[in-house]
C-alpha cells in the first residue's frame, strides 16, 4: 500500500494542500483534481474542518486523501479513522511515526537535517518532506543531502510556487512537490472554479512539456 502511494504522487509529481475554511467547495475541488488527472490531497489539520474535509473527500473514493500538519497521535488516528491513506507531519514526530506504521499507513515526517533524516530512517521511512525548502537551501540542500542518504527521497514543501517548482520536479531526487500553491480555496471559489482548473492545468503542462 505505502509503495503504491509513493508511486502514484511520484508519477504525478505535485501534491496539493489544503486547508479547509469553507465545506461548501469540496465537491468542486474534487472535481478539479479528478478532471486534471492529480488523484490525491493533503488536507491539513490547520482548521476546525480537517477531519470533515478527510472525511467527505474520501467518500467518493476517487481521490487518495492524506492528512497534513498532523503533529500528534490524536490527530493521526482521527485522520485515519476517517479515511485519510497517508499522514504528513512537519517534523518527525515519534507518536505519529509509530501509529502509522502500526496501522500500515505512509506517513512522511518533516525533516531539514541530516539529523532529522537519520531519526526517519530508523523506522524504515524511505521518502521524507523536506521543510520548508526554500528556508533550508531548497534543490541545493536536497542535492548535498541525497550525497549520504543516497537511498532516501524528497518531498519539499514550503516556499514552492509556480515559479520554482519546476526545478524540483526535474530533479531525480524527489518525489513530488508539494504546496498550497497547487490548488487553493480561494480560487476554486471565483469562477465556478475554472480559475483553479486552468492554473492546475498550467502547472501539469509545464511537468509534461
Ligand atoms: C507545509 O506544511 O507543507 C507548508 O506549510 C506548505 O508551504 P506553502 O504554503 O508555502 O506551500
């Protein structure tokens, strides 16, 4: 299952966050996603209305839906127990780390050091979230890093936008980028949403130039 996951954010390479402030456009942001061919979310536990959004998201089964910014075992369990299939976590996070592999779910701890790395790899964690990137020295950072823990990828997040994100996805050392620049609430709110489909669309074009 872990591997799976990795390989389908892998082939798409963008992860979307979002934060959820207003139930009202999930349907359509589903429908965003789904049109665009990007089949998965990070919802992040920054709202009141992260464990609704998980939930309702994940009724259609047609998005994979991971929980973000989960920073305790409460939060973890909660996300799963409502259908999130993979965690993300700012740092790495022990109670988190260990719930998940318990319950057989991916889970990506946040790390910027070869410290932090190292503590992920004592648990088997093979694919980490680098955060937030651009802060601790982005692609360059990445590259020295990948020089020890040639056997571990990136998820970088924080800082990427659709100015730079490019020249992550193209290097072999990630999986995916992720961000709230992929896909926001607030434009999937103006225009019946075709602001946020075109602005998806441009990114994914740009990837498969
Ligand atoms: C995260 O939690 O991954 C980051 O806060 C995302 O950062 P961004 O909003 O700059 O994409």
């Amino acid at each position: 299952m872990g591997n799976e996951i990795y390989r389908k954010i892998e082939q798409v390479k963008l992860l979307p966050l979002y934060t959820a402030t207003d139930l009202t456009y999930l349907d359509r942001l589903e429908d965003i996603l789904v049109k665009n061919n990007v089949r998965f979310i990070e919802v992040t536990f920054r709202s009141d209305l992260a464990i609704e959004a998980i939930k309702k998201l994940s009724q259609s089964n047609e998005l994979i839906v991971g929980a973000g910014t989960v920073r305790t075992q409460k939060e973890a369990k909660d996300a799963i127990e409502n259908g999130a299939k993979f965690v993300v976590s700012p740092a790495v996070v022990p109670e988190v780390i260990e719930y998940c592999i318990e319950q057989d779910v991916p889970v990506f701890p946040g790390t910027a050091t070869p410290g932090d790395i190292q503590r992920a790899m004592e648990y088997g964690i093979k694919v980490v979230k680098f955060f937030p990137a651009d802060i601790y020295g982005g692609l360059k950072a990445i590259n020295a890093l990948s020089g020890p823990f040639y056997d571990v990828k990136f998820l970088p997040t924080g800082g990427i936008n659709e100015e730079n994100f490019m020249e992550y996805v193209q290097n072999d050392h990630i999986v995916a980028v992720g961000g709230s620049f992929i896909i926001s609430e607030s434009l999937i709110k103006k225009d019946d949403g075709e602001t946020a489909d075109k602005a998806l669309k441009s990114l994914i074009d740009k990837i498969n130039l």
